[in-house]
C-alpha cells in the first residue's frame, strides 16, 4: 500500500510543481518523507495580569519553527538573547521560520488570536516574552491546536485548551 501510495505521489509531482502552491508542495514532500506535522495551533487566548511586568508592557513572540536544525537553534536562548538577535533571526532563517508579536499590556483584554502557519510542515513552536525580570522567558508549544498563555507579573504559562471534541 506504502508502495502504491509514493508511486501517485511520484506520478502526479510534475503536475503539482506546475501549479507553484508553496503548501501543497510542502505538504507534498512532508508526506514523501513521511514526516508528520508537530504544530497544529490555531488560536492564542492571552490572559493578561494587572500587574503585569510590574505595570509594563511585554513583547511576547510566537516563532513557528520549519526546520528541524534550526528548532534546536532556537530553543537555547534565553528571551532577552532572542529579542536582541530577532532581526537577523528573521533574515537568517527566511521562510523557515513564521513569527507572530503581540504587545500585551498591563490588564488587557483581547480576543482570541488567529495563527495561520505559512506551511503545513511545522517543526516546533516556541514562545518568548520580553519580561523586565530575570529568567529564561521561553517555553516550547506541543501539538495543541489551541493555547491559553497567562501573563503574570514576573512570567508567563502557556496551558493547552482542551476542547470536549479533543
């Protein structure tokens, strides 16, 4: 069945090149390789402290990672070593990477946020804060396709949101 499987793949490939869709080329080579997705996140909700950074705002970058390498480079840093390197982050990694920033600000409501990764073959997802306070202000996302992250005075939690369908 395996067999039967990557020979349509194989068969139709010049078909798709042809119609030039980045995901549905992505989505293509994933499943040649046989490599399963490990981000499905779809929306953020921000619970925000009133309190929050000892009433300042935080920078909080969602960084979606399309290479496995590179996930690995970005789980090291710390969040104030991330945000003063994020510029040429961005320019190094190109379209491996996709990065989502939020301003939160102290006692702040918002709606739930939209994610819409530019490809199907997600990595890794990291979060980083931009805290006043010492710490590592970093924290990985698992396969949730919704998350909650708590912003409190000295830190933030991201705490996955279970649907009853789930």
């Amino acid at each position: 069945m395996k067999t039967i499987a990557s020979f349509l793949i194989i068969a139709i490939l010049p078909i798709l090149t042809s119609c030039g869709g980045g995901d549905l080329m992505s989505a293509v080579k994933s499943a040649i390789k046989m490599e399963p997705t490990k981000v499905w996140l779809q929306k953020i909700y921000f619970e925000v402290d009133e309190k929050l950074n000892n009433d300042a705002p935080v920078t909080v970058d969602l960084v979606i990672v399309y290479e496995e390498s590179l996930l690995k480079e970005l789980s090291k840093p710390t969040a104030s070593q991330y945000f003063a390197k994020k510029e040429q982050i961005r320019r190094d990694a190109g379209d491996n990477i996709d990065v989502y920033t939020y301003e939160i600000v102290p006692g702040q409501t918002l709606p739930p946020q939209p994610v819409k990764p530019n490809h199907v073959t997600g990595q890794g997802a990291l979060v980083f804060a931009r805290y006043a306070t010492p710490g590592d202000h970093r924290q990985a996302i698992g396969p949730d396709r919704e998350i909650t992250i708590q912003m409190g005075t000295k830190d933030f939690k991201v705490i996955p949101v279970k649907n009853p369908s789930d």
